[in-house]
C-alpha cells in the first residue's frame, strides 16, 4: 500500500529522496535507447532491425515515464533533457558504453544484462511507497520481459558455433562489470533516506547478488564464462565519473536544440510576434 | 502467358505469383520494385541520425518510429520483388551494398540540419506519395498489395515532416531563413523526384503497357505541384525562381531546361559524390554484420 499519494504530500526531503531515485532510472532507459538506436539501419537483418526498433522505442517510453514523475515535481522536459550538464546525467555506463561498428553480439548481451538488472530493479518497486512509481511498474514489466527474451533468443542463436560464441564471451567480458555499477548506490544520505521511505523494497545489493546469480546461471548453461569483477571499472558512471563517450552521445543529442536556440523560445516568440 | 496475352490482361492487381508470366514482365516488375525497395533503405539511411538529434523525445520517438517504418516497407517490397522470381533478398541486398542497386535520386544527396528534415519527410514523402497511390492499382498484386499498408503509414510520416515544417516556419525569423535556404537547395531535386520528361523515359512505354506504372511521370509531377505548391507557399516558402514553372491552363510547366540533368543522370548511375558516400556507409554498415547472417545461415539448413 502505497502511503505517499503524490507530488503534493511530499516533503523537501522525501522529493529529493525520489528524485535520488528516479533520475538513475529515467537516464539509463534514456542512454540505452540512443545506443539501440545506433542500430536502426545497420541491424544483420531486416527482421533484427525492426525488433531492436522496437526495444530503443519501448526504452524511450520507459524513460518518459520516469521523467514524468520528476517532471510532476516542477521540472520541464528541456530541463530534464536538453538542458541539464553532462555530468548532472546519473546513467550507469553499460548505457553508454560505444561499440564497434558490427558488433551484434555487444546490442544483445547488453539488452540481456540490462533487462534482467531491469526486472530486479521493478520488482523492487511494485511496493514502492510512492504511487507514482509504483504505478508505473506493471506496463514496464511486460515490455522488458519481452526484451529479454528477445536478446536471449539471439544470445543462443550466436552461440551455435565456436566463433559466434566467441563474440558473446567477448561482449560478457567486456560488459560485465560495467553492469554490476547498475547497482552502484548513490550516496550514503540518498540510500538511507530511499530505503527508510520504502520508496525501494530492497536494497542494491541483495539485487545484485541475485542478479550475479541469474545471469551466472543463464550465461553457464551456454558454456559462457562470467568474468570475475575486482574491483568496478573507474568509470561507472551515476554519480561518479561517466565514459568518455557519453560526451559525444550527448553533444549530438542536443545539438539541434542548441542551434535552434530553444533554452531562448520567449524571446523568439516575441521576435516571431513583432514580425 | 505470352507477351501479347500479358499486354491485353494488364489491369489493376491482375497479375500473382500462379501466373506464368513471360519473363520480360517478371524483370521489369523486379527492376521498378527494387528501385522501390532500395529507396525505402536508403531514405532510412538518410534520416537515422536524427532519431539522435531530435529536438524533443516527441519527435525522437518519431523519427525512430518513421526509420523502423521505412525498413518495414523494404522487407514488405523485397518479398514483393522476391515472389517475381527473378532475385532473392539477400541478392538485391549485395547489389544495393556494392553500388548495383538504384534507387530514388534525392537519397544520394546529404542530409545534415535539422531545418533539411521536412524537404524529405513533407516534399520528397509527399512526391512519394503521389506515386505509391497509383500503384495500388499496378498488375502485380503483391506490389498493389504492400502499397495498402505502406500508404497508411506513409500518411503518418507526411504528418510528421509538416509538423516540423510548421515549427519552423512560425519560428524565429533565424529557423524561418534556415527553412528558406533548405528549401532553395532541395527544391530542383524535388523537382526531379519524378525523373526524366516523358520522352526521354526509357522503361515507361513497357511497363505501362504491362500495366505496372498507371501514371506517367509528367502527370505525377503535375499532381504533385498542384497539391505542394500551394502548400509551400502557405508555410511562407517562397518558390525559387529558377527553375521557372508557369501556369498554363490551371497546369505547371517547369522549364526542364532549368534542371541539371547531367547531374540527374549521374545520380541515376550511382556515380555522383554523395550517391559515393550513401552507398559506401550502407556498405560498410551491410559488411560489418555480415557475420550474424553467416551465423545463423545454418540454422535453416
């Protein structure tokens, strides 16, 4: 039962407690989806093309989900998207991590290591105590459970000889760590203050122990080995340091709003009145 | 079927894969749909980075809905192409990656501002349009089939480029001057998004004949300016004056003289330095997952 309604019974503590939470979720659904996208015309087949699409659109939707909820605190969408820093994006960097050009086996292992963290990550919100999270849980379920079957399906299918899954082993070496900072906390204050609202029902690291086992388990099975991670890469992203490439991810996303000068649109109102 | 028996049945959807059609009907049909289908491929190709560079999520949503589309139309015409019996998908494919495939000249120019989006997603869907309504009525069913769905959804997309097309030009006199000048710069290519005049067509007596094309070029062009020039205007764009087109007898006639057609004619060959560049990012693009169809290719057998 959730016990706060909405924005209006929050206190400035506990809005900057869901905040703490949401921006994480709402950026790492919005990054990886410009990654899939990279994919759109450049998929193996033309079938592959329309359903990794498919995947980017569903994570787009997920992330205008999450950013309605902070945007119902008093935040606009050129604040939450266009105009926010780079380094003010709490994404983790398996979202943002480049690719080599062709590497298809990078798309899918990192939709079955984001997806899986994902359904986790849910399950720990269907009880969250502020409803519009937990509202929010049930349609976002179903889509990523189809995603995850999807990168499964292609997971087993490049698995069938010793070079195909030579690349999926070589994408799980290269992603793994990236995907245990999914569950970087954020800071002390912020996780206390999420967990003693009951905004998360778990705690990130009882989500990553059974993540470590889900995809342990799924990744054995296929005579794939799952690396052994010690200590996190420097740049995990969230709160700590981004990868480089983000950077550029971020100025061509933003790039046409700054040169249509859309932070400025009263002015050019005013302008496009007096003309 | 004889070539004659071919020519005296032509009718809207008359032709199927149970005909035995001759072979000359079955190679111009593949010739016009992979022209169709490539096109479809390299038009994704042109608009995919601004899924990224969208202005708000709306319009990113969008434009990845509009790519997705796009290849959904090539899958749909390659089956198309494919049940002629003439080319496989994989081989129209290679032939689109290693410069053999045609496809529709404003595709081989490039596309890098946001302000460029609508003379693509208004005017050149727009021509588009125009054409694909008549092949609904083409012989070969599954050509006139796929037509059905790509038309409902082409309608969106057109939707789309006016929609930014409006933003712009009620926008700052900046966007409104941006507009202008991609407008003055696509407009010629525009123009000549129906291809050469009439009489220098080389495939159209046939394909008419066969009844695959039901509308000649210069007819299509015709009711293409009768629909978007007003409409240009009515978004304040003001119409260049070369090409001259005049109005005679409620028709436009553009000067063809006006138009490049040595360079037409080199972007019909692939041979003008942007079909260069288009055709060589698709093939690299096509070459980079060549080892996923390798992959999989045994799974079938």
């Amino acid at each position: 039962m959730s016990a706060l309604t909405g924005p209006d019974v929050l206190s400035a503590a506990e809005r900057s407690a869901v905040e703490a939470l949401v921006f994480p979720l709402a950026d790492d659904e919005f990054v990886i989806a410009e990654r899939y996208t990279e994919w759109q015309v450049r998929a193996p087949t033309l079938e592959s093309d329309l359903a990794l699409a498919n995947v980017a659109q569903d994570e787009f939707g997920h992330a205008r989900l999450w950013y309605d909820v902070v945007a119902d605190l008093g935040y606009d969408e050129p604040e939450l998207l266009f105009e926010r820093e780079p380094d003010e994006f709490y994404h983790a960097s398996l979202c943002a991590l480049p690719f080599d050009a062709g590497d298809w086996a990078d798309a899918v292992v990192r939709s079955y290591l984001y997806d899986t963290a994902e359904a986790l990550r849910l399950g720990s919100l269907a009880g969250s105590a502020y409803a519009p999270i937990a509202n929010r849980i049930e349609r976002i379920t179903t889509e990523e459970e189809y995603h995850r079957e999807h990168a499964t399906t292609w997971i087993e299918r490049l698995c069938v000889d010793a070079e195909g899954r030579q690349t999926v082993q070589n994408a799980v070496d290269r992603l793994y760590p990236y995907a245990l900072a999914l569950f970087e906390p954020g800071t002390p204050e912020q996780t206390d203050a999420i967990e003693s609202l009951n905004l998360r029902t778990e705690s990130l690291p009882s989500l990553r122990e059974q993540w470590i086992e889900t995809t342990s388990t799924f990744f054995e099975s296929i005579d794939v080995s799952v690396p052994v991670v010690e200590p996190l890469p420097e740049d995990p992203g969230r709160h700590d340091s981004h990868v480089e490439a983000w950077l550029s991810l971020y100025e061509e996303f933003t790039r046409t709003y700054r040169e249509l000068d859309r932070a400025h649109t009263p002015t050019i109102t005013s302008e496009h009145n007096d003309g | 079927m004889e070539l004659h028996e071919c020519k005296t049945r032509a009718g809207p959807r008359e032709f199927g894969p149970h005909d035995d059609l001759p072979r000359e009907y079955r190679e111009a049909a593949t010739r016009m749909i992979q022209f169709h289908a490539n096109s479809e491929i390299m038009g994704a190709y042109l608009e995919r980075p601004f899924i990224r560079q969208s202005p708000s999520l709306d319009r990113k949503l969008a434009f990845s809905a509009k790519v997705q589309d796009e290849i959904g139309h090539g899958q749909l015409l390659y089956r198309a192409a494919e049940s002629l019996g003439i080319k496989t998908r994989e081989e129209m494919l290679d032939e689109l990656a290693n410069g053999e495939g045609k496809f529709l000249n404003c595709f081989h120019y490039p596309m890098t501002e946001w302000w460029e989006t609508p003379m693509i997603a208004f005017f050149v869907d727009g021509a588009a349009m125009r054409r694909q309504a008549t092949i609904k009525r083409t012989s070969w069913e599954p050509y006139a089939h796929a037509m059905d769905k790509i038309c409902f959804e082409e309608g969106f997309h057109i939707k789309h480029g006016e929609h930014i097309m409006r933003e712009l030009a009620t926008g700052s006199r900046r966007e409104q001057q941006l507009l202008q000048d991609a407008f003055e710069e696509w407009w010629p290519r525009i123009l000549q998004f129906f291809g050469p005049t009439d009489d220098e067509s080389t495939h159209h007596d046939f394909a008419a004949e066969v009844g695959l094309k039901t509308m000649s070029n210069d007819e299509l062009r015709q009711a293409f300016l009768n629909a978007y020039l007003p409409k240009a205007t009515e978004y304040g764009l003001e119409i260049p004056d070369e090409p001259r087109i005049r109005e005679e007898d409620g028709r436009y006639v553009v000067e063809e003289d006006d138009l490049n057609w040595e360079e037409f004619w080199a972007v019909a060959n692939n041979e003008y330095a942007g079909s260069h560049e288009q055709i060589g990012s698709r093939a690299r693009a096509h070459d980079a997952v060549a080892w996923v169809r390798g992959t999989i290719a045994g799974e079938s057998a």
